[in-house]
DNA sequence: CGAATCGTTGATTCAACTCAACGCGAGTGG
DNA sequence: CCACTCGCGTTGAGTTGAATCAACGATTCG
C-alpha cells in the first residue's frame, strides 16, 4: 500500500513533473520529503497575517484561500488554491507571512518542513525549476486579478473569475469546464471580486437569466462557454498551461 | 576602472546580497553574468503581452511599468520598477510573457542572457535564494494592490500607491520617503490605481487641500506622513524589507 | 420546530465615471 | 519673438454602476 502511486505526495508530484520533467528518480526524492498531514475544518486558518511560517503546505484535497483585510473592516481575497496547489510556498524563503491562509471547505494539507523543500530545491536544479515555475505562475494570475478588480465591471469580472476556476479545475483534471463546485458562499465571492454580496447576486442572476450559466446550490454550469469568455475578456494565456499538456498523464 | 564597484551589475548584486548574504566569491559572479546594455525612449515597449523573451533586465536607470489591456481598451498597470529591479525575471522559466512592460521614462536596462542567470541560480544557491525570494516578495506585492484596488476608495488607494513608492525608493537608498520624483501623467496613474485621469486629479488635490502632500510638477512631497500611511492603511511588512535593514551598506 | 445562515429582491444613495470646457507650460516654426 | 499647437492638468455638471439599507424567502441543522 505504500507505493508511489498511493504516496500522498503523488499529486504535488505528478504537479512538478509537468511543470518541469522529473526523472523517476527525481520523483522518488518529491515524494520522500517529510510531512505530517493536518485537516482544517472550513473557516479555520492556516495561517495568519504576520505569523512565522515553519512549513509549506500542498492542498491534498478541498479547497482554501488567501485573503488581507483592510482597515474598514473590508476583505479581499487575493486567491484560491486547490488540490496539488502549494499554499505557502513564500514561506520557504519569507520568514512572516504577509497575508492569511483560511479553508474554504474542508481541506487536508501535507505540511513539509521548509528547510527540506528547501535543499531539495537547490539539491536537484529539476525540482527547484518546477517549484520556482510554480511560484512565477502564481505571480502571474495575481496579475490578471489586479486587471480584473481594476479594469473590469462587475458582470465581465465575475464572469472571469468563473472562467478561471473552472479551467484551472480542468487543468488539474477535475472534470470539465463546462460544470464544477463552487462551495462558496456570495460574500465570499464578493470578496474575491470586490464586489458586495448583493451585487454579486444580482451580476450572477444577470448571467443566469441571459443563459451563459445555470446554478443550481454551489455548483455551476456554463451553458455557453464562448458567450462567458467573451463577456470575461478571459484567455487562458495567464495561466501557463501551455507546457502542462497531459493533464492526467501517468508520470511513475 | 573595471573593479566591481563600477561594474553595471553592482546594484543588482547589492539587492540580492540584501536578499541574501553572498559571499565576495558569489558576488563576482553575479557582476560576471553576461549582459548587453539596452536604452528605452519613454512609452517604448520592452515586451510585449505573448512574445517570447530570450533575456532577463534589471533596470539601472529610470521606471518603467507592466501592464495588461483588456478588451474594452481599458489598461491597468500591475507594477512599477525602479532602479535594480529585475523587471522580467520571470522569463527565466516562463517562455511567454502575459503582459507588456514599457519604459515609464527613459529607463536603461541590462539584458542578461536568460540560461546563464537561470545555471548560475542553481550553480550558486544563494543565489539562486536571492533571486527566487525577489520574485516571493513581487508576488507579496502583487496581491498587496489586489487588496489596493479591490477594497480600498479612491482617496486611500492613491494615498496606498504613494506610501508604497515612497518607501520603495527609500528601501533602495534612493533618498527620504517624505519627498520623491513621481514622473507619471495622472492618466498613467490611474491605470495604477483603477481610476479615471480625472479623478485621480480630484483625488490628489484632495489629499494636497487637506495639507497631507504637496505637489509641483511631477515631484510629490509627504506633508504628514502618519497622516497620508494612516489614510493609506499602509504598513511596510508586504515589502518584505526587514531582512534588508541597510539599503546602503558596502558589500564589495 | 426554531434558529441561523445564505440567497433574493426592492428602494434609495453615493462614489466614481462621463462629457465638456478651459488653463497652462513646453516646444516649434514662421 | 510671438503665435500656434499639443499634451497634460484642472474644474464643473450631469449620469451611472455599484453600495447601502432593509425586508423577506429558502435551506440546513440541531
């Protein structure tokens, strides 16, 4: 029961590879790195603003995010990670967090050590490119928010935001992107969007009634999916996964 | 006049060794890194949105922006870089660019060649430390005018982007944060902050009537600068400065 | 069943946008 | 040397997209 496939480090792996190949051996050393598993109940933080970080952490399943307030009391969540996703990377090399990490619903994390992370990093130049590359990508969908919240009106950003998840699902191969979760609540969507929670409802009803999307609880479907990315100004450019082709390739 | 303290690399190696200590042995080979120097007229492109970049800059003169369009025409700029910033690190590891970067005033820029940066970063691991924790803290950045645009009004977004630039240039010992040169149009800086020209004009003199800056010409003095960062819910820690505590300390 | 949370809708307000005009200084050319 | 232009900054008046305030449904859960 303990082979590489059912390691719990296979996802964060397979990952990496695609990011940058990994010989098996390479592989091997990913999924050798020490870590204690942790659940977090929805709400619960991972992390907070200001605090030391020891470790570095992989989503293995559910979903969390990372959010800053303000002085007004105001929220603003500056992403959303997903299985395979590393939610604290920064706090390899940044000794205090600038920001908090909380779980959206409950999540399983594998929490590494960050000096281990670290040497293999520097100990094999393959895994340090992929896990660096990582980090780049990161930057760069931050960078398409700060478009979005700046330059966008509500109905094109939170189509956008829509458009975003659920490629970076498909991409991870959860699916398709025609139909996914979206186990948050409207304020939450208002926060990632800067958006209130009304006017969330409303953009989203708007969609709805114009049939680009459908809801039914907290799952989407996207009816027409060249109208939503058109109204969300939204290619997937942004998101690097040109040289991520297979995304369910076997890798072992 | 060849000794590494005229060397065209000096302030990029002062930054990482900031970032972290290198060693005089290091250093050096951070200074040796091949490089052709290039000089961008103002508005000039230095890349472009989805062309491929071969090399890796550091400014070492003048400002220059990232930006994204968006379909509307609509522009948002993402970051601003001074004077040893790299300004397109990441296409070390990403072949193509998600956004444009252009000269903000005449900017020159050592283009150093992408492979050799990338070999010397896991040639040398503090190095390679120093260069992955730049790009760590432009992601912390990053989401800092995430929270900027999605959450904050017009009058305490623009006060956001003054505190951060003022200190910005200060941490590069660029003189004092109580009085900087801000050579942008007002156009420009409302695509900083998400705003119209015309009300960022408002909103400047608003800020100038209230006696907590001055302006004249394109130089900004900080009147009261607990007033303006309290305005702005300014704090330094997303700039990551406090493992950087003398921006001017010999390193040769 | 009652309580709590979340979603929905309407009425009103307000911050920022739009449109438009004018001022001002720097450069240019007759 | 002045007149003209051009880009940028400034100001006013009116509009609008999103916020606010408030109420009411729907769903879940103990």
């Amino acid at each position: 029961m303990a082979g590489p496939l059912t390691n719990l480090l296979t996802g964060l792996t397979g990952r990496l590879h695609r990011a940058h190949p990994l010989s098996p051996e390479e592989q091997e050393k990913v999924m050798a790195l020490p870590h204690v598993v942790h659940s977090f109940e929805p709400g619960a933080y991972i992390i907070r603003e200001g605090e030391r970080a020891r470790s570095s952490s992989v989503v293995l399943k559910g979903l969390a995010y990372r959010h800053k307030l303000v002085a007004d009391g105001g929220r603003q969540i500056v992403s959303i990670h997903m299985a395979t996703d590393l939610v604290d990377l920064q706090s390899v090399l940044l000794d205090y967090s600038d920001h908090n990490v909380q779980a959206l619903t409950r999540v399983e994390l594998a929490m590494m050590d960050r000096e281990a992370v670290l040497d293999l990093a520097f100990r094999e130049p393959s895994i340090g490119r992929a896990l660096w590359r990582g980090t780049l990508i990161e930057a760069s969908i931050l960078r398409e928010w700060i478009v979005n919240v700046g330059r966008r009106d509500a109905r094109s950003r939170t189509a956008h935001v829509l458009c975003e998840i659920a490629v970076r699902q498909e991409a991870l191969g959860f699916g398709s992107r025609d139909k996914f979760e979206l186990p948050m609540t409207q304020e939450q969507l208002g926060d990632v969007l800067g958006l209130t929670p009304v006017h969330v409802n409303r953009t989203l009803k708007s969609l709805q009634d114009d049939g680009v999307i459908n809801r039914s609880k907290r799952s989407v479907t996207i009816a027409d999916w060249n109208h939503l990315s058109s109204v969300a100004d939204f290619t997937t450019g942004y998101l690097h996964l040109d040289e991520m082709p297979n995304p369910v390739e076997s890798f072992g």
